[in-house]
C-alpha cells in the first residue's frame, strides 16, 4: 500500500530534508493504491456482505471512504484560506486611517434634501417651494435650497463613516492578497504535509464502510457535482 514509502516521504519534508516539489513527485512515482496486492487483501478483509446504509444484502460492494479527499489544489486554496484569516487582522490593525481617508477622498458635491439628506429630489420651476424631497412622494416637505453634500463615488454613498468601513475592506483585502503571495512556497509546503496524511489515512483504509453501488453512488453525488464545477 506504500504506507511506509508514504511516512518515509513525510518524514523527510517535515525535517526539511526534501523539498514539496520532491515530495509530491515521490509520491506521483510510486504505484497506484489499488494495483498493489496489499491493499487488496485489506479490502477484501474488510469489506462485509450487506450495505451500512440501506442494509441490504443484494451486492456488489464497494468499500467507501467516510472522509472527503481534497485533490492538491483544493489543499492549497483550504491552507491559503486560514492564512488569509491570520493574516487579514494584522494588515488591518497596520493600515492608518489616513490612508483610508485618502483613498475615499473629499467625495463629490451633490444638491441633497437639507431635511433628510436624500439625494433624490425634484426640481420644479413653476411652483413653490421649488425642491420636493423624492423620499417624502409629491405631497412630501418642499424646499427653496438644495443642501451640498459629498457623495462618495465609488462607496456610493454620502454617510462618510460608511464609506470609510468600505474602503477598508476593499484596502486590506487586496494588502491581504499581496502579503499572500509572499507565502506561496509555504502554502504548498503545507498542503503537501496535508495531502500525504490524508493519503496515508486513504491507504489505510481506516474511515471505511461497506455501502452497495446504489448508496455509494448518493454518497458520492454532491462530491461529484462539485468537481464538474
Ligand atoms: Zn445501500
Ligand atoms: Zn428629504
């Protein structure tokens, strides 16, 4: 089952010895799990004559895994998203408001409703007062003088406070995602960690159970759905 080709492998990327470049082409060199003969013995071994699910006794079997493989690139994007979540407080806590306040700017001037600050109202040249509030309908409080407000554009929005809580999450996710890249090597330094432990834990055979080809095929639908995606 190559279980302790597979340690060996392990053991010399957690002491730095090879490189994850290394270990995962090890690992693609060695035989598929289930042309050995071991892994067939063990299979055999374990597989029972009636389904864990439905309970029938009607086969053929199948062995299924109870745990979800996650293919390297899958590895990669789980490892990349807990850094992700490390690292965004930290690029946070060091982005100064002023920056913020600089990339929201001073806002564009635009005629609000001096009532509720609304910046859909209607002019009208002929009849007094002149300005009716679009939030308030055509009986609604008029006006004679529209009040300057900044508008921030690309927030889309006059509340300034606002405006400031959206441009820093727009800033420190993209500082976020340039930190990120700085870790690429450690990520798939990590992922390769994971993806030869769930393979020793695969070739083990450890979270298994016997399920026939019907309730195999269930089981495995979402999985499936989700990798023609
Ligand atoms: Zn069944
Ligand atoms: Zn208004």
């Amino acid at each position: 089952m190559n279980i302790a080709g597979i340690t060996d492998i392990l053991e010399n990327l957690e002491t730095g010895a090879i490189t994850w470049e290394q270990a995962l082409r090890q690992v693609t060199s060695l035989p598929k799990v289930w042309q050995t003969a071991e892994w067939k013995a063990r299979r055999q071994a374990l597989i029972q004559d009636n389904c864990a699910v439905c309970a029938t006794t009607k086969g053929p079997f199948v062995l299924q895994h109870l745990t979800p493989t996650l293919s390297f690139k899958e590895m990669c994007q789980v490892v990349k998203y807990e850094l992700r979540q490390q690292l965004l407080p930290q690029v946070n806590a060091a982005l100064p408001d002023a920056e913020v306040a600089a990339h929201i700017g001073a806002g564009e001037s635009r005629k609000a409703c001096p009532h509720c600050g609304a910046l859909s109202i209607r002019h009208r040249l002929t009849i007094a007062p002149h300005y009716v509030c679009g939030k308030y309908g055509p009986g609604g409080a008029g006006f004679d003088e529209p009040t300057a407000v900044a508008y921030y554009i690309k927030q889309r929005t006059t509340d300034r406070a606002y405006a400031m809580k959206l441009a820093r999450e727009f800033l420190a996710s993209v500082a976020t995602i340039a930190r990120l890249r700085e870790y690429d090597q450690q990520i798939q330094h990590e992922a390769t960690l994971r993806s030869l432990r769930q393979s020793l834990a695969y070739r083990s055979l450890t979270h298994t159970a016997t399920y026939c080809k019907g309730c195999a095929f269930k089981a495995d639908w979402p999985y499936m759905l989700r990798q023609a995606q």
